[in-house]
C-alpha cells in the first residue's frame, strides 16, 4: 500500500515532562574520537525527540568543533536503531503554550538557528539517517554535506497532519528536489523507506544498516582527511551496498502524474487536478490532503513557492514567522491533542474548509515580526 495508515505509531512524541527530566545532559552525547566529532541523539525510548536542552547543547558544540583545527568532520546519528530523530518535542510546546509558558519562540528560534549551522558548517558534516527521520530530524541532517541513509530509513514531513507546516527548511529543500515531489511531500506527508530516500534526492549516499557501524569506524581511522577523502570512502561503501539496489523508486510510475497534479499555484487546484486525473494513485492521495488541516495546506504551498527562490537563511526566517502565527493559531493544539494527546485522530479543524482561509488569513501567516524576527 502506497500511503501507509497516516500516524500510528510514528510520531510518537515524549510522554513525559520536562520537570521530572534530570538526566537532561545524557539526552545528547557529544564525543571526540579520532578525527571526529560525533553527536549521538540519545532519547531512545522517545525515538531521539529534539528538546531545547539538546538543541542548545548540539549547536555550541558545533561552533566549537568548526573552530577546532584538530576536528576534521562531524558525525550525528540516533542511539537504539529505531529512529535518527523523529522531530521536536511538539507535545511540550504546545503543553506549555497553553499553560502561558512562552518556550515557543525560543524553541523555534534555537531550532533554526542550529538547522542554518548545520547548512553553513565549515568542516564535512555527516547525517547517519537510520531509523525514523521526521521534521526536526530532517533538520538537523538534510542541510549538512551528506546524509547517509540504510534501508530501514524511513522519511516523512508529516506536519500538516497536526496544523503545522514542514518546517526547518523545509521550504529550502522541498522545493529543489526533482519535479514537484517536494510539494507532494510537503503537503501529504507521504513517506519515504530505504533506498527510496537516495533515490528522491534526501540522501546522497545509501548504505546497507550491517555496514554502518564498519562505515563509522572507517570515517573515525582517517587521518587529517579532506572533504575529497570522507567522499571517498562514503562512495565506496554506497557502491557496495546490496539492498534493494535493482529495485526502482516506489514513486517512479507515479512522477508524471506528481509533476502535473502538483504544479497548480493553488491548494484547490491540485485537489481539482487529483480528481480530474481519477486513477488510484490520486484519488489516495486525495484522501490523505482532505484529512490535513486546510490552513496548513494553504500555508504550506505558499511556503514552498516562495522558498524555491530563497537561501536557507531567508527561508528559515519566513518559516519562524509562519510557527509564530501557528502558536497563536487554533490548528496546531487541536492537531497535538487529536494526534498525541487524546490519539483520537480526529481533529476538528477551523477553518474546515479550504474556501474560508482567507488571502488576509495566508497574508497574516507570511507577515514580519518586526524586531522579532529571526535574523542570522
């Protein structure tokens, strides 16, 4: 089946609070080895959720390693094989939001701050993608120089599930990928496994999960390497890898109708476009975008299109505005509380329907916040 059931188990968010969390410092381990630094998410039990804490912690280390003339690249990966990351700890944002506690907009701001260092890192920066690598995942690892995925990978932007919107830089790196796949996935949250994650253009290497332990050591023995030689050996062990290597992308057959369906300026466009073409691909997908948030929908076509033109830097700012004004707005807590608070998946949204976001409502979403605007 092509759309897997929307949620599940996937984007299970920390059940937790942030009060009874003592061990904060062990939630990411950041170590020099050999040539290396290396930065292991490690909150298992809660598929290696980002919080602030380990933001803060990640992007210090960062700026200390750029500088370090004795550390020649940086390598990040997920503890306990199920996930990479699978994207901020949203449930606690929105908890605290509600309880008047303003941690979202340094949240958000940290957040992107540490996406932009890990796109203009000085030394190579290499993302082991194994396991779930959703939202804030894909932040911290598609904007560095290369991104390795094995063939239990699996990829989403699932946000306008939840009244949100694919952010850290999503509206940099969806929009480049091939044809109009980067708004298809942007606004159905459709998932991407293993080799299929090379092959849209998210990796730029695949390698088989027994070999990346071996990988890891091979990149760690390498002595005061160039960009050229970790290159080297990332290559080597992508030629080599076996999985699913005759096998072609699962979207292959269905690009034609992606690029066509998915090129209308407008969010009810390409429902129109979707129903007019009437096969079983389109008419699941068509489904899938009828369950998301209309607002989310709308803003996130707006935020692609204008991103497609835009560096990094001037995305991530638009994108800060647009979570600001979801913060204030109505879907983004009842996506949180259908999706992982009551798991009732069924959120009531309101707007319901596309028709009344209004151009003024979209108009809001997109507007400067003055001095508070993120700035690099």
């Amino acid at each position: 089946k092509l759309v897997p059931p929307l949620w599940k188990a996937v984007w299970r968010f920390p059940q937790r609070r942030m009060s009874k969390h003592t061990d904060a410092a062990e939630d990411v381990l950041l170590e020099k080895k050999g040539c290396a630094g290396v930065i292991t998410l490690n909150r298992p039990k809660f598929l290696n959720a980002l919080t602030l804490n380990m933001i803060r912690q990640i992007y210090s280390q960062l700026k200390k390693w750029e500088q370090d003339p004795e550390t020649f690249l940086i390598i990040i990966k997920g503890a306990g094989g199920k996930a990479f990351c699978a994207g901020g700890d949203i449930r606690v944002i929105s908890e605290a939001e509600k309880a008047k506690q303003n941690i979202a907009p340094v949240f958000f701001r940290e957040e992107y701050m540490l996406n932009n260092a890990v796109g203009s890192c000085q030394k190579p920066y290499v993302a082991l993608i194994h396991g779930i690598t959703m939202g804030g995942g894909v932040g911290l690892s598609v904007h560095g120089q290369f991104r390795v995925a094995t063939e239990k990978c699996l990829f989403a932007m699932p946000e306008t599930a939840i009244g949100l919107f694919p952010d850290v830089g999503g509206g940099y790196f969806l929009p480049r990928l091939q044809g109009k796949l980067g708004y298809f996935l942007a606004l159905t949250g459709f998932r991407l496994k293993g080799r299929d994650v090379y092959r849209a253009g998210i990796a730029t290497h695949f390698v088989d999960s027994e070999k990346l332990a071996m990988l890891e050591e091979d990149l760690l023995a390498l002595k005061s390497p160039s960009k050229e030689n970790i290159a080297s050996v990332l290559e080597n062990y992508h030629t080599e890898s076996k999985i699913d290597r005759d096998k072609s992308f699962m979207l292959e057959e269905h690009m034609d109708k992606i690029n066509s369906c998915f090129s209308a300026n407008t969010v009810e466009e390409i429902i129109e476009n979707l129903k007019q073409d009437g096969s079983s691909f389109a008419l699941e997908q068509l489904k899938v975008i009828n369950k998301m948030s209309p607002t989310s929908l709308k803003i996130t076509l707006r935020q692609l299109m204008e991103g497609s033109s835009k560096t990094l830097q001037e995305v991530l700012t638009m994108e800060y505005r647009l979570s600001q004004a979801c913060m204030r707005g109505h879907d983004f807590h009842e996506g949180v509380r259908a999706v992982l608070i009551d798991k009732d998946q069924s959120p009531k949204w309101k707007p319901a329907d596309l028709k009344e976001v209004t151009d003024e409502d979209l108009n809001n979403h997109f507007k400067s916040l003055g001095s508070n605007d993120l700035k690099f």
